[in-house]
C-alpha cells in the first residue's frame, strides 16, 4: 500500500477557458492532459466565467462537485441545479454550460476503467479498492488503520492499493471519496 498527500497550497494554477485549474494528480504519473491519456486526472477548478463552457473529453467519465455554492448547468440542453457538495456525474463528452462562479473538484476517469464511484461521508468506511481518494473539504484528520494523517482545506490523500488489502477509514470531518478498480 502507497499512500501519498497532496496538499493545495502546492499546485500552481493553470488557465482553462472559464477560470483556473489546479491539477493534483493524473494518473499514471507518465501520461499527459494533453494527450488525453491517462487513466483518471483530479484536480480543483476555478469556475470565473459565466456562462462558462466546460472541456469536453471523449472517452471519460466525470464528477464534479461545487465547493463553495451551488451549480446550475445546462447539460445537452437541460437544465439542472446542484447545491454545494452534491455530486454531479457526467459523460466528458457531453455539451455542458455553467451559469455559476465558483470553485470545484474535479474527478475525470477513463471509461475503460471498470468500476468507481464518488461519495461525500464523515463516517467510518471500510473499502479494499485499488484506488481510494480523499479530498477534504475542511481541516480534517483521517485515520488510515488508524495512522492519522491532518489535511487542510482541499488537500488530497492518494492511496495506491494493489493487493486491495481492506483499509478502515476514521474521519473528523466531511470528505469526498473516490473508490476505483481497474
């Protein structure tokens, strides 16, 4: 088991055509954004423009979570509204229009990746999943078999689970999970 942090305060931004991205971690390490090779890339947005188009990716999955306020979007043409943390999944290749400011979380997963799915929780998991990511969204402590690890707001903690042994997750406070095998 590799388990790796990722505070915020280490990432630079990047510009994309409604604001600033900041990329935590595309995996794997090899593969490029551009290239649009990689097995999953998170990273946290910025959201500045409005209405604001997001990127469109073929061949991945997404989910997206506001931070700091709700969402309202179209989504090929339909409208829909998020409040703050709720999960908003989505096909990267669909039309998609933001009419809201704002800062989000942002997991893209290749679709050749067999399972994954994102939850919000502050209570124990258990999971033995090849991929498990944290993002805090408040000062939190994790316990990871009970070793504890202290995140600031937006860090993320990585863990790298081959044998997929099964790890007992303790939080302070409210984080996003996200769970993917290959």
């Amino acid at each position: 088991m590799n388990i790796s942090l990722f505070p915020k305060k280490d990432y630079k931004a990047s510009i994309w055509s409604g604001g600033l991205t900041y990329e935590y971690m595309i995996y794997p390490e090899t593969a490029n954004y551009a290239d649009r090779d990689f097995e999953f890339r998170i990273s946290s947005a910025t959201i500045e423009e409005v209405p604001s188009k997001f990127t469109k990716f073929k061949g991945y999955y997404r989910y997206l979570v506001m931070l700091d306020n709700s969402l309202h979007v179209k989504i090929n043409n339909e409208e829909k509204m998020y409040e703050k943390y709720e999960i908003m999944e989505f096909n990267s290749d669909d039309e998609v229009t933001s009419y809201t400011k704002g800062n989000d979380f942002n997991w893209m997963v290749s679709e050749k990746i067999r399972h994954h799915k994102l939850i919000l929780t502050n209570s124990n998991q258990d999971f033995n999943a090849e991929i498990i990511i944290l993002f805090s969204l408040d000062t939190t402590v994790i316990k990871i078999n009970e070793q504890p690890y202290d995140l600031e707001p937006y860090d993320l903690l990585v863990i790298e689970n081959p044998e997929k042994e099964n790890i007992i997750l303790h939080f302070s406070n409210e984080c996003l999970i996200g769970i993917l095998d290959f």
